[in-house]
C-alpha cells in the first residue's frame, strides 16, 4: 500500500511537471488538509496551481461542478470540489475518469466545503483516463448526523467528518429511520441496522444530485427502506445564520443504492452459515410459492429446494464477507 501511494505522488508530481504546472502547485491533499478548527483550508483565498485528480462526477448546476479525486489520499483528505464561474460551460468536455490538473483557480469556501473557483483567468489540463474509483468504505458513526437544537437548527458535535468532504463513500448495512430534514427538507436518516438506537450510528443523506431521483428522492428511498449499502458523495452544508452545519452523503444514481443479497436468508447483508442453516432446512421442499418461495430457499422459483438452488447458493457464498 505505501509504496502504491509513492508512486502515485511521484506520478502526480511527473504529471505536474509534464503539464507545465510550477513547482509549488499543490494538490488535493495540500488543500483540503487542516488542522483549523472549523474546517477551513489553510489555503483560504489564495490563488494556486493544483496538480489535481481523477474526476469521480459532474453536476450541471448553475455554477458546473466537477468533484474530484486524488488517489494518493483514500484515507481522508483527498476531495475536492471545482466550480465553474465562466460562463461558459468550461468543463463541458470533461469526461468522468480524466485526470485534470489547473492554474490559477481561487481556494474558497463555500457553505463549509472546500471548493477551486474557476474563473476567467484559471487553466486546465487533462490528463490520462482512469477506471471510477470504488467508494471507500466507512461507518455513519465516521460521518454522523447533526443533533437537532434548537428545534429546526441543526449542527454536528464536531467536525470528524470534515476529511471526506468531497470524497465517493459507503456506508453499510443501513435503514431510512427519518425524511424531510435540513435545509430543502430533503435530508434522510440512515442508521444503522446493527446499531438501530444508537444515535451516533445515524448519518444523512440526500438525492438532488441523483439523476435517478423522482422529486426529491430516489424512488428506493422510504422511510423503513433497508439496504445493504448507500454510497454517495460527502458535502457540508453551512449556514451559520439559519443554525445548520451538517454532512450529508449525496447520492448520484440508481447504482449508489445496493437493496438486498440474493441467498441472504435471515436479511442481514451477507451469506453465511446461518443463511445455510436456513437454506438446508428447506432442501428438497415442494410446493414452493410466490411470495414466500419456501422461506427463498427456491432461489430459481420452480417450485422445489433443488440442486440448482444449492448451485445458486454457492455463487453467492461469503459475498459481501469482508
Ligand atoms: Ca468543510
Ligand atoms: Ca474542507
Ligand atoms: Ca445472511
Ligand atoms: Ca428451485
């Protein structure tokens, strides 16, 4: 792993100078690092040169946004956000994958996250194409829901969450417990179904940025909807005047939800021993019907526990085992 990292920083750096960028550009680390605080950049309202990341997303906005990413930092610190304020559609041909690199973007913060304002002045260069990077796995405990209080305010014990701000993240094993909070009445509570009344196990999340969502919300999204991970693009929202500073995981498309397991028996996200023991007490069972298909155990619904249900089982074994 240490040594994948060194590499990737001396690409990064091979990049840079490759692309021209001065010896002094920073990258995304380099700006989203602090130890302020309130989680503002030590690079607050300078002009810089980034060596930059590989473009994880694009929203078309009023002002364009690309989010991205920087492969040396998995563990924190290594998103940023890049605003368009030209006009004119700069990033248009952008591709999610590429590796973009930029001169003279404005390090701002906007509503408590981190952001590269690209303005008339500002460059880009891009580079190679990547594969999407996975979403990197955390708990709701690592990016936990605000408290509410006064009634309506809502903030966050603290500022834990703020090194993945604008990062791609997981949270598993999850149940909507609540809907229509925060500051568009679009937030929603996940919790976790390990921890279900544990409050600091709770985070939220939101869809406008789902291009799969109907209104407000993507169409899987109830209260009482269960499912086996969420993932999402992490994005603080500041308002010191209305009393709101929480984090909330943006999904982006139908993909960002994972709703069940096949052969996951006893519907806890993962197929083990236990989902056996409840598979070999229906083996060779007849008469299996809709909707309950011999407690699932008929994975291929012909109406018997057979051979090609133990086969199904079998390609599924340990899936999601971590
Ligand atoms: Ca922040
Ligand atoms: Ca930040
Ligand atoms: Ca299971
Ligand atoms: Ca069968």
């Amino acid at each position: 792993m240490k040594k994948t990292i060194t590499i990737s920083i001396a690409a990064m750096v091979l990049l840079g100078m490759a692309n021209g960028l001065p010896a002094d550009s920073l990258s995304i680390y380099d700006i989203q690092y602090t130890t302020n605080a309130d989680g503002t950049s030590l690079h607050v309202n300078e002009v810089v040169d980034c060596f930059g990341g590989i473009v994880i997303h694009k929203y078309a906005g009023y002002s364009p946004k690309l989010t991205l990413y920087d492969p040396a930092h998995p563990d924190g610190w290594g998103g940023l956000t890049v605003k368009d304020f030209t006009g004119t559609d700069a990033f248009s041909g952008v591709n999610v994958g590429e590796w973009l690199s930029f001169t003279n973007t404005i390090v701002e913060e906007s509503r408590g996250n981190t952001q590269l304002a690209y303005e008339s002045g500002s460059g880009f260069v891009v580079g190679d194409s990547y594969p999407t990077p996975d979403a990197i796995s955390v708990t709701c405990a690592d990016i936990a829901a605000p408290v509410e209080g006064p009634a309506d305010e809502w903030h966050v014990i603290d500022h834990s969450a703020e090194m993945y701000e604008a990062m791609y993240l997981r949270v598993e094993k999850i149940t909507v417990t609540r809907i229509g909070l925060g500051k568009a009445s679009d937030n929603y509570v996940l919790q976790s179904f390990e921890y279900p009344s544990d409050p600091n196990w709770s985070c939220w999340a939101a869809d406008y940025m789902n291009v799969d969502a109907i209104g407000d919300y993507h169409p899987y999204v109830e209260l009482g909807s269960r499912f086996c991970a969420v993932e999402g693009i992490l994005e603080q929202y500041t308002n010191p005047d209305k009393g709101w500073d929480y984090y909330q995981l943006l999904t982006t498309t139908t993909d960002d939800f994972t709703v069940g397991q096949t052969a996951d028996f006893d519907d806890d996200c993962d197929v083990d021993l236990l989902d056996f023991g409840l598979f070999a007490a229906h083996w060779l069972e007849g008469g299996c019907k809709d909707p309950n298909w011999c407690g699932g155990a008929d994975l291929n619904q012909n109406t018997y526990v057979d051979p090609p249900d133990l086969e199904k089982f079998s390609e599924n074994w340990l899936v999601n085992d971590k």
